[in-house]
C-alpha cells in the first residue's frame, strides 16, 4: 500500500509513512508519487509476503538496497538479521571466506573459524549487491546454497544448513553476462524469481521536486540550520537535469546547497549543477563493464568476441564498440583467438 499524498508519498524501509511528522523521523523512506515508482511499491508489498529469490535491476544510485530493505523489514524475516555484501567491492581472493567462513587453519592466518555473511544472515535476509561481478566458480557455490540451503566453510567438510532470503542486485544486464559466458543461466534462474527493476531519476520527472523537496528538509534538519527552500530558478534546474547519478547525486547536490547558501533560500548557483545539452551516446552492450575485466586469452574472452563477431555480421568496427574496445584493441585480442580470427576474414558486407 502507498500513501497518495499530493506532497508525501513515502515508503519507509519497514512500514508506511503518511504525516510530516513521522516522515520527518531518523530512517530511511523511498519517496515518490509517479506511475512507476507506485508500481515498485506494490512490487516490495507482493514479494515482502513470500519468501523467495528477489532480484533487483537499476542504475547505480537508484535505491536497490533500499528496496531490498524494505522488503526484508515488511517481510516475516524482520526480527531477523540483514546482512549485505558488495561483490564488487571485495577483491576475488576474500569474497569466499568472507560469504562462506572458514575453518581454523584453513589457511594461513586463520587462526580461528569464522562465520561466513551466508552463515550470520540464518533466519533472515541475504542482499548480495552487484552480483554480476561475483566470480564464476563461486557462482556455482551460491546455486548450491540455492538449490540445497547448505554451505560448506573454506578448510571444512561438514554441510551446515543455512535458512536465510537471497535478494540481489546489479546495475549491469545479466542477461547479457549470461550471453557473454560471464554468468551462470543456472544461477539467474534461481536468483530471478521475483524481479524487481528500480526506475532512473530520468524516469521519474514528476518526481523530482518532491524528492528534492525531502531531501532539503531531511539534510536541514541533519545539520541543524533554518528551514530552507527552493527558489524557481533553482526548482527549474532541478526538473531539467538529466541527474546521471539518479538518487546519490541528488542527495549531494542538495547537501552542498544548504552548506553553501548564505540565505534560507537554495539558488540556482547554490546547486553547482551545469545543465549540458545531451549527446546522444553510442548504443553499446551492456556487458561493457564486464568485458574489461576478461583475462586475456580465457575463454570468457574469445565469447565475448566471437558473439560480438556474430551480432555485427563478423564488422570489426561494429563489434568492437560494441564491447568497448578500440577496432586495434580488438584486433589485438583476436591474435589470441584464432576462431575470432578465422570470423574477421568472412566480414560480411554491410547492406
């Protein structure tokens, strides 16, 4: 259920927020009143009431964790622990023992067990943001858990059962990942059982005074300084960014007016924000975060050519910015595939 307020319609991380004064509280709230976010609404309330895989999909910045919260403290898992992890944040060498745990003397320096994050979120929610860049063969141990509820500590033998939510995120297209042989089919199945796609602040015009509205009222009373507000030409700027950042830039962008503005009034020039005529930008695959990080002459590698290869009907220059890459770049990882090689020379001719 969403509050239809013409001026606070908020979602709160664990319940639903009509008035000022409990909007006005220390927690976090989802805040919109567009089509599409009323639709993410009924979305966290549905999947809150079943207990099964959610997958989260959005740009960076646009609040998946925060849903992912909310979905956790709606759910009958509240009294339960949260805990979050960033794939992306974690170097390939700890993401193991840090999901998993590991046994004493399971390797140097472990000179106690410890209890891997899967192993602490028992009777409660696991959110595993970024899960796109999650190395492959430990992919094959989070569908274990998936499938079997059980994981093994790093150095140990004994399966221990874990009952604890899986939601995920990530703001790359995993279908794409998938197609590129970055990304388990197996495992997106698992995972995308209830998806959930988070809009773009491009998405959401209508909404952007009302956030920018909360925000300001939020950070004011963070800091402590008089109530402030908008001027019009500062209300006009903020409906016309295209804000790249989505909800993280705003929320900086609002907390650097109020500390630079000399009045109770947010200006335009307070905002710091350069309103750019758009450039259309070339149509790129989504896997271009991913293909920079492909060990060269893997495997991984010469699909993510090879495909490419066969999308642009074996055009070099077409493939190659299509996963991001220079046509001599590409070039140059073609010497370590023949195959891709032997695609190169029957380009076929453009139409």
């Amino acid at each position: 259920m969403v509050a239809h307020h013409p001026v606070h319609t908020e979602f709160q991380a664990g319940g639903l927020s009509y008035g000022r004064d409990e909007a006005d509280k220390r927690q976090e709230f989802i805040v919109g009143d567009c089509a599409t976010m009323r639709e993410v609404f009924e979305r966290i309330r549905r999947f809150s009431k079943y207990d099964a895989p959610v997958l989260i999909s959005g740009e960076t910045g646009t609040g998946k964790e925060l849903a992912a919260q909310a979905i956790h403290q709606r759910s009958e898992r509240k009294n339960g622990p949260f805990i979050a992890i960033n794939c992306a944040a974690l170097p390939a060498s700890l993401i193991a023992s840090e999901l998993f745990g590991y046994e004493k003397g399971a390797f140097t320096g472990a000179l106690t067990r410890k209890l891997g994050l899967i192993e602490q979120a028992n009777n409660g929610t696991l959110f595993l943001d970024e899960i796109g860049d999650l190395p492959l063969d430990l992919q094959a141990h989070m569908l274990r858990f998936l499938q079997e509820h059980t994981i093994t500590r790093l150095g140990g033998h004994t399966a221990i059962q874990v009952n604890a939510r899986v939601i995920s995120a990530s703001h790359v297209n995993l279908e794409a990942a998938m197609a590129a042989g970055i990304f388990r089919d197996d495992l997106f199945y698992r995972l995308n059982v209830l998806p959930l796609r988070m809009p773009s602040l491009r998405e959401r015009e209508s909404d952007l005074l009302l956030l920018a509205t909360y925000f300001l009222r939020r950070i004011t009373k963070e800091l402590g300084t008089d109530v402030m507000e908008f001027t019009p030409e500062a209300k006009s700027i903020i409906q016309a960014y295209s804000w790249p950042g989505n909800v993280r830039e705003m929320i900086a962008a609002v907390r650097r007016a109020v500390v630079m503005s000399s009045s109770n009034v947010i200006r335009a020039e307070d905002l710091a924000i350069q309103i750019k005529p758009e450039i259309e930008q070339p149509k790129t695959s989504q896997v271009l975060p991913l293909a920079r990080r492909l060990q060269p002459g893997s495997d991984q590698e010469r699909n993510v050519m090879l495909q490419a290869l066969a999308r642009n009907r074996n055009n070099v220059t077409k493939a190659a910015a299509e996963i991001g890459v220079s046509r001599v770049t590409f070039y140059r990882m073609a010497k370590r595939h023949p195959d891709a090689l032997q695609s190169i020379s029957r380009q076929e001719p453009d139409i």
